[in-house]
C-alpha cells in the first residue's frame, strides 16, 4: 500500500520580493537569555542577521517583531525587548531603534518613521493577549507596520499565533535566510540524508520525543538514546534503574519504539553504563554502575564511560548526524561528560565529511559550553519546530505563507 505524501509547501523566498524602500515586517526569534539587563547569549541575535543585512543593503524600511520570555498577555519590564535592540545594535554597528509599542498608534508612527536600512525593533508581542491568542484584529494591528512580511523566527513557527499565521493572511509574505536555512539541513534528514545515518536523541521524557523516535526509525540506520528518558527505556527491558526520572505511564511506548527498531532492522542502543547518584546536586558522591543496572536508592545523571566509548564509535562511522537532547544532567558539571563528550565527537565526524545537525536548546547550550557551535554543519534554532518537522507535521507558520 502506497504511503500518503503530504502537500509540498511553496514558500516565496525573500530574494523574490520586491522589497526596496518597502516597510519590512520582519517576524525574528529573539527569544533570547537576559542577565541584569543585559542579554547573555546573543546567538539567536546573530541567526537573523543574513536576513537583516540583505534587507539593509536593499534599502528596506526594517520594522522587526519578536516575543521574549513568557509574560501572559500584559507588559512586564523583565521581559522587555528594549535591552535586545541595544545588543543587536552592537551586532550589526548601526543604529536599532526601539518602540515601547507593537501595535496602536504609537507603533504605527514609530514604524513609518523608518528610514531606507534603517532597523527598529518594537516592544514584546507577548505583552499583548491577542498574540497568542492569534487574534485577527492583533494580527490587523500588527499587519499595519508593513509592507510586506518576513517569516524569520524558525522557532516559533511551530505556533499559530497571529504574528505567525495571523499577518501572512493580510500582507505578501515570504520566508527569510534562517528559515530556509533550517528547512534546507532538516531536509537533508528527512529526503536523503548520507549513510550511514546516526541519530542522537536524549532529554528528560519519552514523552516529549515519541513522535520523533518512531518517525526516526523509519530513516535512519542507528539511534542512540540517553538523558532521563533512557530510564524509560531500560525500565521497559526489565533493568532496574533504582530512584531515576521514569515515566511509567510510557513503558509500553518505550518498549514499541525498541520493537520497531528490531522490524526496521535499526541498531537501537540504550546506556550501557550509568553515572549514578544519591541526589542531583553538585558536589554529590558519583558511581559509576558496572552495567545497565542502577542500584535501588540510586539515580542516573549521565552516561557512563562505556556508553561513551559505544556512542562515539557510532558517531564515528556515521556520515550525517542529528542531536537533540543532552546526555545527563548537562547543567552540573559532574554530569555533564557525556553530552559534551557527545558534542566533541561530531565536531570531529563534521571536520572528516560527516553532515552534523544539531537541534534543541540544551544541546546548543552544551555546544555554547564547549565553544563548538561553529564546528557544526547546522545548529536549529527552533528545538520544537525542527522535531514537528521531523515528525511530519506540516507546521502552521509555513501553512500560512505558502501559496
């Protein structure tokens, strides 16, 4: 029986539009960590900068939108863009100006202000309810800043919120560098990717990744699984795993993964050996378990050095590689050898041919640690939108622009 293909997407690409003296509305992810008012990872700032050069350089008008953080609908100074514009000044050495509003009158006369090249950034599009609630008279206000838009914020687009799917319904709209950039590497694992192919899936819960997993499993040659949901996993193969992170409602959705694998002929390898601890806390006394066992009273917050040793000689071999989610509780640097020892690997595998991708937060805040982001072939911006698109799922903020 013939599987059903999904409907190929059209996106309109922004070297296509006609985007000279034009009001810009560029739709960014500048979802970014701030430290006393300061933001302390500006990757997310340097991701849109091709598209942001390309619009200067074309003499657009540049109003850009973004969320930050989580402020429920009202304005809460915390999370105010204001100390994003002066970051991103720095970036591209130019002048950012900044609206306090995304939309009403205020924002309206800020944004025709702008000049050709020139950039202002407005205020948090979440400090309005009607974003997330992707309210159409929000979107219309939102809509009013531009000429045409520019869907460049990968991370959000998994979201039908009405800067995402709300806007492409009023303007011409088009996709920017760093969405196409995305789409252009997740393709290469999800068309056809160079064998052989090794993904590399870790984090908290099964549930957060099951789709993926079985989606993985169809295309790839092997999987290796750590992080807290690999205790799922062994749970399901009957190994004790003593005190450590178990969804037990997921046993059986471990065990099916592991059943297809062996259908697929896919090598599925689980922890051979764990870092095991009374409590997760820095300083703790560490074991390490001399197998797939963790002794009751114990919990597992890495990967063991024979694991280790076993993922690395897969990563090895492999020709294209995907990682999303650390290896153990990344964040204390006791548990955090195997993720980095996972990072340091395929920096090695990309520098002898291998195609290395890399997708959610915490593994690139791994890499941000080790200072090997740049050795990847694609670091994602959007953890969450490079799994639904891995999963299939046709994601909404590029249903609503294709044509």
């Amino acid at each position: 029986m013939e599987k059903t293909q999904k409907p190929a997407l059209k996106l309109k690409r922004l070297q296509e539009m006609p985007v000279l003296g034009k009001r810009v509305l560029v739709r960014v992810d500048f979802n970014v960590p701030l430290h006393e008012g300061e933001v302390s990872d500006d990757s997310r700032l340097r991701a849109a900068l091709p598209t942001l050069r390309y619009l200067m350089e074309a003499k657009a008008k540049i109003v850009l939108i973004s969320h930050l953080g989580r402020p429920k609908g009202k304005p809460e100074e915390k999370y105010s863009l204001k100390p994003v514009a002066r970051a991103l000044e720095k970036i591209i050495g130019a002048p950012v100006s900044f609206s306090p509003e995304c939309v009403g009158t205020q924002a309206e006369k800020a944004a025709l202000s702008v000049k050709a090249g020139e950039v202002i950034l407005m205020e948090n599009l979440r400090f309005h309810a009607g974003e997330e609630k992707n309210d159409p008279d929000f979107a219309k206000g939102l809509a009013n800043l531009g000429e045409i838009f520019v869907e460049d914020a990968f991370g959000a687009i998994h979201r039908a919120h009405a800067s995402t799917v709300g806007i492409p319904k009023i303007l011409p709209s088009c996709v920017g560098f760093l969405v196409q950039k995305e789409l252009e590497f997740l393709d290469r694992v999800i068309g056809n990717p160079a064998r052989p192919f090794v993904a590399i899936i870790g984090g908290a819960k099964v549930s957060d990744k099951l789709g993926v997993l079985n989606k993985l499993l169809d295309r790839v040659d092997t999987l290796l699984i750590g992080g807290g949901m690999a205790y799922t996993f062994l749970l399901a193969q009957e190994v004790s795993i003593g005190k450590s992170l178990l969804e037990k409602d997921r046993v059986p959705d471990a065990q099916a993964v592991i059943d297809k694998s062996y259908v697929k002929k896919v090598t599925c390898l689980l922890p051979a050996d764990h870092l095991a601890v009374s409590e997760i806390k820095p300083g703790v006394k560490v074991s390490v378990t001399q197998g797939m066992a963790i002794p009751n009273g114990l919990i597992g917050a890495d990967i063991g050095p024979h694991t280790i040793e076993i993922f690395l000689e897969e990563i090895e071999k492999a020709k294209t590689i995907f990682w999303n989610g650390p290896m153990g509780v990344f964040e204390i640097p006791e548990f955090a050898a195997g993720s980095r020892a996972i990072a340091e690997a395929m920096a090695k595998a990309g520098k002898n041919g291998a195609v290395t991708i890399v997708g959610g937060g915490d593994s690139l805040a791994v890499l941000s640690q080790t200072g090997l982001s740049e050795e990847m072939s694609h670091c994602s911006t959007g953890g969450g939108a490079s799994l639904e698109l891995l999963e299939g799922k046709i994601l909404p903020g590029l249903s609503a622009i294709s044509s």
